[in-house]
C-alpha cells in the first residue's frame, strides 16, 4: 500500500529587514505604507495560502557602533498590522512574531485573543526571545534577562498566557436581555499564576476567541528551542530548507512528541524558503544569480564577513580575498541586534573552513557570502518548482514551507499565478478554504477538542 | 487658536461597549452577543463617519469594568470583558476613510515604545487618522494582573491623602507621551533615501535616539517604525482637575473635560489655558472638548422614559463624572452652542446607548447643528490633524 499524499502547507512571509529583502530592484515598493501589506495579503489569500507571517525585532540593528543602513530598515507595529489585514482578507491566517522577553502575558494574551475575535480565528503567535540588553534599552525592564533564562521565561510566558486565555472557557456570556444576566459566572476569567518569573492574579478580560488560542509557533533550534516546540508548539518556524537537512531535522524533532503525550501530526515543521521562478530552470538560475549579487553588495558581503570576524574589514577589498587576520572573539559583538550572529559558535573554525571553501573555489569575499549564505532554496520553472517542493514535502522534509519573497510587494504574485495551480492538480493543495479558523487550515484541532482527547484517554 | 471658523465646533463619539449607561445592553438596538466581533465595531464606527464626526474614541482597561471606583465588583447583571482598544481601530481603519480613530492606552502598565509604534502603525493604515487617548489606572487589581509593581490604594481620585500617588501617576503618563512623541519624531520624513548608488536604504544621519531617561522607565530609541504621516498622530485626555489638566496642556491636542454648565466650562478653560501659558505652548494649538452623557429622542418626554426605564433596569440612577443630558437632538444643539461660547471648541458625547444614540447624534444632532451653520457639511480634510485644524508639525530633531 502506498502512503497517501500529505496535503502541503504554504505560508506567506512579508519581506523584512534581512538582505533577502532586495530593495533597489525598480519593482520593490514600500515596506511600511499599508497598501503593500494588502496587495502581499491579497496575493496569498487568492492563492489559498494558509497564512501571512509577519516577523519583528524591537531596535534597529546596529553594526560598529552605528545603524546599520544597508538593508531594509524599519517596520510597522505586528498587532496593528495584522488586525487592519483582518479588514481585507476572509479567510487568510495571521502570524505575528511578539517577544516574550520585553511584554508581559496579561497584556499579550489580551492582543492575541482581541485579534482572534476580530479575525474571526485567524491568529497566529510565533513565540520568540530576546537575547540582549541592547534591545532592552528600550523598555522599562531593560536588559535584564541572563541568556540561560530566556527560555525559562518564554516557556513560562507561554504557559501563563494559555491559563489566561483558558481562564475563559466560552459559555459565559449569557447577554440574556430578558433576565438581565449578562455573565453566567461572575468569577470569569480568574486567574493565578505564581512563578519564578510572573507572580500575578486577577480576571483576564477578553472572553475566550474563536480558536480558543492563538496556534502557537516556535523558531528556535537549539536543543532547549526544540524541546520547547515539542512540548508547546503547534507549529516550527525553522530555517531548515533543504533536503538532508530537513529530513534530520523533522525526524528529530517529531519523534520528541511522544513523551509530551502528542501526535505526529500536532507539530507542523514549515521552514521558511526563499525561491526564484522563471519560464525555463535556466533562465531561473541566471536570474537567482542576479538576485543574489542585488542582495549582496559588496558592501554587504564586508558587513556579514564582520559577523563572523567581529572586526571593522572595512578596509578588505570585497572583491578579492577574505582576511588573513583571525576572528575577534571577545565577548562584545560588532553587530547588535541580529539574530544571526549566533549561528557562528565557534568563529575560529568558521573563519578557517570558510578561508578554504574560499581557496578551493578561487571566490572573493563577495563570492563566498552569496555561496554560503544566499542561495535560493527554489530554483527553476514553475514545474520543478511545484515538483520539488512536493518532493520535498512527501519526503518528510518538511510539512510546507514558509516563503520568503525577495520584492516587497509584489514577490509572491508569479508563485501564486504559476506555481499554485500545479500543486493543486497534483491533488497536494487546497483549491478552497475548508474551514474559516487557522486552525481549519493547519489541519490542527480546536484546544478544548484537545483537553477531551486527553481527558477520554 | 484653530483655523476653524468660531462658529463651528467638532464633535467626537466616545465607543464603550454597548454604550454608556450600564443597562445600555438589555435595549432592542444593542447587539450584545456581537460586542466581540468586528462586524459590531465596523458599524458603529460607519455610523459615525456617515455623520461626519471629527473621531470616535474607544474605552479600554487592563481589567475588568466595575461599578466600584477601585476594585472589581463580580456584578453579572453588566457588560463585563473587552477587547483591545487599539486593535478595534486597526479593524476598522481600513473599512472608514474620514474620520479620526482615537483608542485608549493605559500608561501605567504599558511600555511607551511599543504603543508608539503601534499608533504610528494606526496611522498608517488610516492614512492619517490617527490618536491616543492617554490614560492612568491605580486599580490594584490591575497592577497585580502585571505584577511588576504595587500602587497605594487611594480613597479618590482627588482626595488629599492620595495626592502624591495621583501625581506620580499623571507624572508617568506625561513621561509617557514625551517618549511616544519623541520616537515618532525618531525618523525625519526623508530618512529612508534607497540610494541605489552608495547602497544605503537609509540616511542615518536622520535617524535619531530619543535618550530619554525618567524615575519609570529610560528609552533609547529610534522607534523601528519611520514617522507616521500625520508626523505627530493626535494625543489626547480626560481631565477632572488641575494634575490632569496640566498633563493636557503640556502633552495633548485635546482635552475631554466634564463641566456641568457653561461657568464651570469657562474655569476650567482658563485654567487650561493658563497652564498652557506656563508650560509655554501659549501660542500653540489645543482643544478643550466637554464631555456630556446623551439620551436622545424626539421629543424629551420619549428621552427621559428611556433613561428612567434604563435606571430602573439598572437597579440605580445612573451617575456620572460628565453631564448627563436628556432630551432633543434640538435642545443639544442649543446646550453644545452655549458651552462652546463658554470657550469650549467640541464635544465628545458618551451615547447612553450606542445602538440608539449614536444613530441619534449623526441623523439629528448632526442635521441640526448643519442647519445652524455650526458643524461642517462634508469632510474637508484628508487627515485627522487636518479635521481639527492642526497643521502638520515641523520634526523636533530636524536641522531647522
């Protein structure tokens, strides 16, 4: 017996602030005024996508001292933006990025559960951390939280939030004008939480939303970030788009379900992929080339050679070879504010592999960050893009993918005119909405359908 | 002080739930099962545009309503719950397309720079329409619901005893508003240059750290969202006496403030104005607009049933800080002219009921005033400063 097809997930990420993002391209609008938002929104809603993903950070990026100006810089506020695209999409998921380390859960959970009501269960929260007290500067905590606990925190931050979107349980409000009884339970929403990081107590004020929560999604891979997913997540944002890499990383992940007492279908892998589409794979991969010099300057390949040596190289000719001098590996960092300067451990040993991949392949500085960071994940016609996306998702490499348009905002437009339609007639896609919530969409049950499961069993 | 002619005043609708009244839901027009979807918003909002109102506000808390003046009341007989106020007119913002959509947020319990980013967000998607309205909380049960902080229980507001805490409140609020507005002032407009040739997005000379550092709580800055397109989106509060009142004159565009007739209106004006003075906005723009509870109906009789009716639903008289006016949309516009000669330039009505009284002022207040030549007959400004007569500020960091 053949195993049947799984259905394939896509997602929409608006483009952001990383050098993904090419902004001096003709085509490349506003990444603030709200009619990119909608025309981005309206694109994935017509190509049936299950949700829009908005990503966040808390202070602009900075680099040797100063903001670094050679991306995309700024960004509207998530919650605002996606309760105004509730406005003009119907059936569309909403995922926001918010910050577990500088918000509080009463004010959180009150977000996410108003933005659920209002989209009629469309809300996504993708739970993120924060790793330094240069965002902290800020907000009225400042940087006070020590790395080792920022996952304490987010698990405990998540928690607190679910008992107070469970503090309401959906049959409270009785609005009987005749008997005059507005609240069945005067003690709705009652909570308390005591714990190492929120000792609070009280009544949460938003009745329970169409989804009961928001799905929750994860991006962290480290091991604590895995073990988080597994226990907490609905879904994993993670970065993981190729084949082998995929593959280890679903299998992982998915077989840590078990000892949460969950299936293997109650935790989405959707790894977020960047893609070029052309008439012919040729001509794709002439135009991924190009795409991929657009996104990295030379300017901008010396700034992301810094991440790594944690030196000014602005000196270096980014055209020709990559320092002799080693990494700085002190405790400060050159960039601030930038995720990816901890995907580098080990500096030293980057340094050295990258110095040979360098010599090997006779690449400039330039050369060696587009090889090593840029490549586009999806190369090719529309055809082999459909076909190997499904490969990939048959394969166990994935549940779907994020995709990560490089034009704001018209990036996704081909993909859904070309690349949609032959996933739907290779019976892997929806051509119809099914269901009005997220939750419909992902395939994912209602949270109280979940606590009856777990009860009856 | 504005460019509107003396004659003309604005009028603003404050959104709260059902309405105003606490019985306000058990009428025919209220639709309490839909006060938590957008669809209930969407109308109200609509309604008010179709009467061409200046802005509505819409009522928050970080806890439940209550009838008590600090503590929770477990009262079943009442609308209980909300949803976020600022996202309510994100939801709406895209479906109007005149009026001004003011939510509020509370300062104490609430970090400046994510609701300044989120207000220039509203601005945004409103194409210029948007505002704040500050508020304070010392409710303890709202503290405990952040745990962050405990605050004195105070007897009342204005009672001697609870000055300081009061004070200190209002005193956050103002530090509040400074750093909102400094980081909407974080992006001169022209920072974002895209120029292709030297491969900056961004000139960061016109980029600026706001560095402000106050007893609550210090930023840095610049916001990550570039300037809104009002430049400076409209702040605004509710006043009852001096400590307030001179948060709105030295922070805000428009103050709601609660005389019962026309000479307290003129004291109070006076005394805003003279905080101005002090503060050195003399010169500068700023609304006074008088808040006043309405039960409209076509003949007062009619109105004064409803109200009776609603109060004995109610189980109590309904009391409030604004005054409470009964009676024809007619009569209204005689009690808002004479305020408005007393100094003040608008009004916010609290309709008693949303379902009944909104629909009221827009299709008999409205008309009426028109006919008066005292309110205007079609928007004339694309902008929610442009509505009230504001022009766009200059930026506070920008080489002059």
């Amino acid at each position: 017996m053949t195993k049947p097809l799984k259905q394939i997930h896509l997602a929409a990420h608006f483009p952001g602030v990383n050098n993904t993002t090419v902004w001096s391209d003709p085509k490349a609008g506003s990444h603030i005024e709200f009619s990119s938002f909608v025309h981005f929104a309206r694109t994935a809603e017509r190509a049936k996508f299950d949700f829009l993903f908005l990503a966040e950070g808390l202070r602009l990026r900075e680099q040797g001292g100063q903001i670094y100006d050679l991306d995309v810089v700024g960004r509207p506020d998530t919650f605002t933006v996606l309760a105004a695209l509730a406005a003009v999409t119907e059936h569309l998921g909403l995922t926001g990025t918010i910050n577990s380390t500088f918000n509080e859960p009463y004010e959180v959970a009150r977000q996410f559960a108003s933005l659920d009501h209002l989209s009629g269960g469309r809300t996504a929260w993708n739970v993120v951390t924060s790793w330094d007290a240069f965002t902290g500067e800020n907000f009225r905590r400042g940087g006070f939280l020590p790395q080792e606990e920022r996952y304490s925190r987010a698990k405990e931050f998540l928690a607190t939030a679910n008992e107070l979107f469970d503090s309401w349980h959906g049959d409270e409000i009785l609005a009987d004008q005749e008997s005059g009884s507005f609240l069945r339970d005067a003690k709705a929403g009652a909570f308390v939480h005591t714990g190492q990081h929120f000792d609070i107590h009280g009544q949460f004020n938003v009745p329970r939303s169409p989804q009961g929560r928001p799905v929750i999604f994860q991006a962290g891979d480290s091991e604590e970030g895995r073990e988080f997913a597994a226990s907490e997540a609905d879904a994993i944002f993670s970065r993981h788009a190729t084949l082998e890499a995929g593959q280890a990383f679903f299998t992982d992940v998915k077989k840590r379900l078990a000892k949460y007492g969950r299936h293997h279908d109650q935790l989405l892998i959707l790894p977020a992929a960047t893609f070029t589409l052309a008439d012919t794979d040729a001509e794709a991969e002439e135009l991924a080339k190009e795409v991929r010099r657009q996104q990295v300057s030379g300017a901008t390949a010396l700034k992301h050679l810094e991440f790594v040596w944690n030196r000014d190289l602005s000196s270096y000719d980014p055209d020709g070879p990559l320092p002799d001098i080693d990494p700085d590996v002190g405790d400060s960092h050159i960039s601030q504010g930038r995720a990816q300067v901890r995907m580098y451990r080990d500096p030293l040993a980057t340094a050295r592999e990258w110095r040979e991949l360098a010599a090997a392949n006779n690449w400039s500085i330039r050369d060696l960050v587009i090889e090593t960071g840029n490549r586009q994940n999806f190369i090719g016609s529309a055809e082999t893009i459909a076909r190997t996306i499904n490969e990939f998702v048959q394969a166990d490499a994935s549940d779907g993918f994020i995709l990560v348009p490089h034009l704001t905002p018209t990036g996704l437009d081909e993909f859904a005119d070309k690349v949609v339609p032959l996933l739907q007639e290779r019976g892997v896609f929806r051509t119809e909405y099914e269901g009005p919530t997220l939750r419909d969409h992902l395939g994912l049950a209602h949270p109280d359908d979940v606590r009856d499961q777990r009860a009856a069993s | 002080m504005s460019s509107t002619p003396l004659s003309s005043l604005h009028l603003a609708v404050a959104l709260d739930g059902t309405g105003w009244h606490p019985a306000s839901w058990r009428e025919p027009e209220a639709r309490p099962r839909e006060l938590f979807t957008a669809g209930y918003w969407a109308d109200l909002v609509a309604e008010a545009e179709r009467g061409l109102l200046d802005l509505v506000t819409i009522e928050d808390g970080l806890g439940p309503q209550s009838s008590h003046f600090l503590d929770p009341d477990e009262r079943t007989d009442q609308v209980r719950g909300r949803l976020d106020a600022v996202l309510i007119a994100s939801r709406v913002a895209p479906l109007t397309r005149h009026i001004g959509l003011v939510p509020t947020v509370v300062s104490t319990h609430t970090e400046p720079f994510h609701i300044s980013k989120a207000i220039a967000t509203l601005d945004y998607v409103s194409a210029g329409r948007a505002g704040l309205r500050v508020q304070i909380t010392a409710r303890p049960n709202e503290a405990a619901h952040f745990g962050r902080r405990t605050i004195p229980r105070i007897e009342a507001y204005d009672h001697p005893d609870t000055r300081e805490v009061v004070a200190d409140l209002f005193d956050e609020a103002a530090d509040y508003v400074e750093v909102v507005r400094r980081l909407w002032d974080s992006w001169e407009d022209d920072a974002e240059i895209r120029d292709a040739a030297t491969g900056r997005f961004i000139d960061r000379d016109k980029l600026h750290y706001i560095d402000f550092e106050g007893r609550h709580f210090s930023v840095r800055g610049p916001s990550i969202t570039p300037r809104p397109p009002q430049g400076q989106p409209i702040v605004s509060a509710l006043a009852h006496q001096t400590v307030p009142y001179r948060l709105v004159s030295r922070q805000a565009d428009i103050g709601y403030v609660t005389p019962h007739d026309a000479e307290q209106a003129r004291a109070i004006v006076a005394e805003i104005r003279a905080e101005q003075e002090t503060a050195g906005r003399a010169g500068e723009p700023l609304h006074v607009f008088g808040d006043v509870v309405v039960f409209l109906d076509d003949d007062q009789a009619a109105a004064e049933d409803r109200r009776a009716r609603l109060d004995a639903l109610a189980g109590e008289p309904y009391t409030s800080d604004a005054r409470i006016f009964a009676g024809t949309p007619d009569q209204l516009a005689d009690v808002l002219q004479e305020l408005h000669t007393a100094g003040l330039t608008g009004f916010r009505l609290r309709p008693a009921v949303a379902g009944h009284d909104l629909p009221a002022i827009t299709r008999g207040l409205v008309p009426e005033l028109q006919r008066r030549g005292a309110f205007r007959r079609a928007y004339e400004a694309d902008t929610l400063r442009g509505l009230l007569g504001l022009a766009r500020p200059a930026n506070r960091y920008a080489a002059a």
